[in-house]
C-alpha cells in the first residue's frame, strides 16, 4: 500500500503535558492564544470555571478515597467481554425494534450479522452501499423552499435524526427549521458590527457549522474569528472559543464524541474538547488559508487548503499529515465520503475522489459544472459545494451553473458518473444529505459564501429541500472497494 505522502514537517502546538506525559486540557484563560475564553460582558452563563482554587488536604483524601470506592476491579478481557456483550444486546434491541416497525420476517440473529458485517466494513472505509442506480430524477415541483435568512445561506447542517436543519447566513443569523412542517423553531439574529460584546449572537458572517453526533451541541464560526458553542436543542448559547488569528471557515464534530476540529483562514486547524469546554491543541502545515474541513470516527481530519493546491489529511495520535495534490485551482470545498475516502471540489472547476493511500486523485471530473463567459473568455464554473451520502456511491455538487448535479462513484471510486441536473438558481453554498438519503438540502444564495465576486440577482437566499426518490428494487449489495 502506498503512502500517501511523508509526514509534512509542518510545526504543531500542544498543550502542556502532566507530569506522567499525558495531555491536559487546557483551562480557559482570558486572551491567551488558542483558548476558550468568556469575553467581557458576554451573560454569566458563558464564564468558564477554573481549577485553579487551591484544595486542602483533606478534601483531596476525601475525594480519592471516595474514587477508590467507586472503582470495580475488572481485568482489561472482563471489560471486553461486558463491553462486547453490551454492544451485542444494543444491536439486537435496536434490530428488532426495525424489523417489528418495517413488519420483516427476517430473524433478529440474522440482522444482528449483517449490521456486524457492515459496521467492521464501514471502520475499514470499505462499505460502499450502492443506491444511486436506484435514484429517480427529482421533480423540481417536489422542492420545499424555506425562506428567512436575508443574505446568501453560507453553511447548513441536518440533525442526525433528520428531523431539524440548521442554516446561518452571512448577515450572521442563525436558524433551526423543522423538517417535516418547514416551520422555523428558533432563530438567533445577526448582529451589526461592533456589537459583539453585547450581542448573543454572531456580529459578521457565519462561514461554517456543524453538530454533534448525538445532537447534543451546535458549533458556529464566524469571520470574526470566534466560534460559538450552542444548545442544539433550545438555540442557547453555552460559550465561545476564541485563538484563531482569522476567519474560521471550517468545523466538524468527531463522529461519536465532542471532540471538535475547527480550520481557520490564520491556515491551522485547533483541537477543542467541547464538553469539558477546553483547547486541546493546534496543527500546522498548510501555506494558504484553510476553506474547508471534515472529520468521521477516526481520530484525524481533512482539509481543503485553498491556493496552496493541497488536501491534507492530519493524524491527531501520530503528530503527522498526509499531503494530496490534484486540482490546479483552489480547493474550496471538501467531505469525507467513508473512513477511507473523500471528494473535494476547487474553482478550477474540477471534482476529485480521493482514497487515502493514493497521493493523486482517483477520479477526477474537470469542468464538472460547465463554463461561462466571463469577458470573452470561458472560464469553467467554480464547485462551491460538495456532499457525499456516507457509506455510498452518491455523492451531490453544487456552483452557481443554475443546477446541483448528483454523481455516481464507480466501484473501487475510480470512475465519477453524472446521473441527474436539479435546477436551481444561485450560489449553492452547502449541501448536505440526510443521514436517511431520502432528501438533499441546498443553502443558496446570490453570492458566493466567501466573496463577492459574483452576484445573481434573480437567486433567492434560501434553504432547498430536494426529496430524493428510489426505485423499487432488490436490496443493493454492499461492494468493498479494490482500490
């Protein structure tokens, strides 16, 4: 297997390490570089507490003696065996609870293997679920078109059970839309400039977003340079993270923790640790600013490096980085398809499927969106927008082309096949499938989210939601890739 590049020699900040060599989460302290602070003014729900109070002795016993009763002896084989067997029950209640509610006859022990199968598959990046054959062309009369931000849609995010959107927007307001109904549940509005320090909200354009895995935490960044920690669940907002030197523009939940990855414009990427409200550490290595980011369960990232013409994919546990060169433009949009591979797009206008030990592209589809005349000359449709249905051979691309277009991966993603056009007018700015693949949603708006080169005046800034319709068929086999 190839390497997919040497470690880049890129320098890395850590926090400082225990006296056993272990990292600690950093504390918040006011102004320092790369760390949560509470910012003046801001409501006393935001201030972070500190650990710096001295303990006495005694309360110190107290509390490890009181651990040490807490502790179950258990060898390391026992643990595995009830975390094993906890596993196991999980899977079956949840696998019954799904066949009794779709009325199978298949049994539980059977469905059990199966998710077992396609859970080793899915660690190994293997598991890729063929459906977009099954993909019907959707009506344009089907698209639901929710109204309320009043500058372009920058960045959207779908709640993991699918039932809630979340859209921000550059005149910094943020909104939570239900599904099902199109009804707005709570809105956060933006604020003007300057008004930071007593505003609740974002005072300059929001950029990025993403949620927590178990729905539990909303995170948003800003030009401003800050990223905001919300309650997904009322829209309130817990507290900021500050240190980047520049517009963050890009966010991403580590799939199963709170583990937060933020990329930053200042070209690093920080490591948050969101429920304990603490800086874990920052990365170096790319020479332009950082225009996208994404993460899965593994515990490392992806980032589209702008003009430096680079993906770079950052091991947290190794200290190292993974290098990939294929577009000859920016790269200003980026997804992880599986654990093992990717799809970026770049302002050259090329799409790129990447698998994470090959340093070259494995497809890549140029002009995918087609060209426009710009002063005479024809300069290809810059892809501003890219998503990927997890696990799957159906990926969706967005530009301001006056259409979304939907792509097959070939098996092995060596081999990017266009399937269908959905007309749509404007800057598609971010795209998101649900965790179902039954719709795809689209942020418009009538400019580009990180500039204004452009503007489409008869574009609507709004949020689209696309049914996406299968046929009837067999179920579809899930293909291990050769690459």
């Amino acid at each position: 297997m190839a390497a997919a590049a040497a470690a880049a020699g890129g320098r890395r900040g850590k926090a400082p390490r225990g006296a056993a060599g272990r990292r600690r989460p950093r504390v918040a302290v006011p102004g320092a570089e790369g760390r949560p602070r509470a910012a003046t003014g801001r409501p006393a729900d935001e201030e972070v507490s500190s650990d710096s109070e001295p303990e006495s002795p005694s309360l110190r016993r107290r509390r490890r003696e009181a651990a040490a009763e807490e502790e179950v002896e258990e060898t390391p084989q026992e643990k595995k065996l009830r975390l094993a067997k906890l596993y196991l029950e999980q899977l079956r209640q949840h696998e019954e609870e799904r066949a009794a509610a779709e009325e199978e006859e298949t049994q539980p022990a059977d469905l059990i293997g199966d998710r077992l199968k396609e859970d080793v598959l899915e660690q190994k990046g293997r598991l890729q679920r063929l459906v977009a054959k099954d993909v019907q062309p959707p009506d344009p009369a089907s698209i639901r078109v929710l109204r309320g931000h009043q500058l372009p849609v920058t960045c959207l995010v779908i709640s993991p059970d699918d039932r809630f959107i979340f859209s921000a927007s550059k005149d910094g307001s943020l909104i939570k839309w239900e599904v099902e109904s199109g009804k707005r549940l709570c809105a956060v509005p933006g604020g003007k400039k300057g008004t930071e320090e007593r505003h609740m909200g974002h005072a300059s354009h929001v950029l990025c977003m993403a949620v927590s895995s178990d729905g539990k935490y909303l995170a948003t960044g800003d030009r401003n340079k800050l990223i905001m920690i919300w309650d997904a669940a009322t829209c309130k907002r817990l507290h900021i993270f500050t240190g980047h030197r520049d517009a963050v523009s890009g966010l991403s939940f580590r799939k199963g923790t709170h583990q937060l990855y933020s990329a930053s414009h200042d070209r690093c990427v920080k490591v948050w640790n969101v429920a304990e409200n603490a800086y874990v550490e920052t990365l170096f290595g790319h020479q332009d600013v950082i225009t996208g980011l994404d993460s899965l369960s593994r515990e490392c990232c992806v980032t589209a490096g702008g003009r430096d013409g680079t993906v770079r994919l950052w091991k947290i546990p190794e200290e190292s980085q993974l290098v990939f060169y294929g577009h000859q433009g920016s790269i200003d949009c980026i997804q992880l398809i599986n654990e093992e591979h990717m799809v970026s797009g770049a302002d050259d206008g090329s799409v790129a499927l990447w698998g994470l030990t090959k340093k070259k592209p494995l497809a890549l589809a140029r002009q995918a969106h087609g060209v426009q005349d710009v002063r005479g000359l024809q300069q290809p449709y810059w892809i501003s927008a890219v998503a990927a249905l997890r696990n799957t051979d159906l990926l969706a691309t967005g530009s301001h082309s006056a259409s979304v277009k939907l792509w097959k991966c070939g098996e092995g993603f060596r081999k990017l096949e266009p399937l269908w056009d959905i007309p749509l007018v404007g800057f598609v700015n971010s795209l998101a499938f649900s965790a179902a693949g039954d719709f795809l949603v689209v942020g418009l708006g009538q400019e580009h989210r990180l500039g204004r080169w452009w503007r489409v005046k008869e574009a609507k800034n709004s949020i689209c939601i696309i049914p996406l319709k299968k046929r009837a068929s067999a179920p579809s086999p899930e293909a291990p890739d050769s690459s």
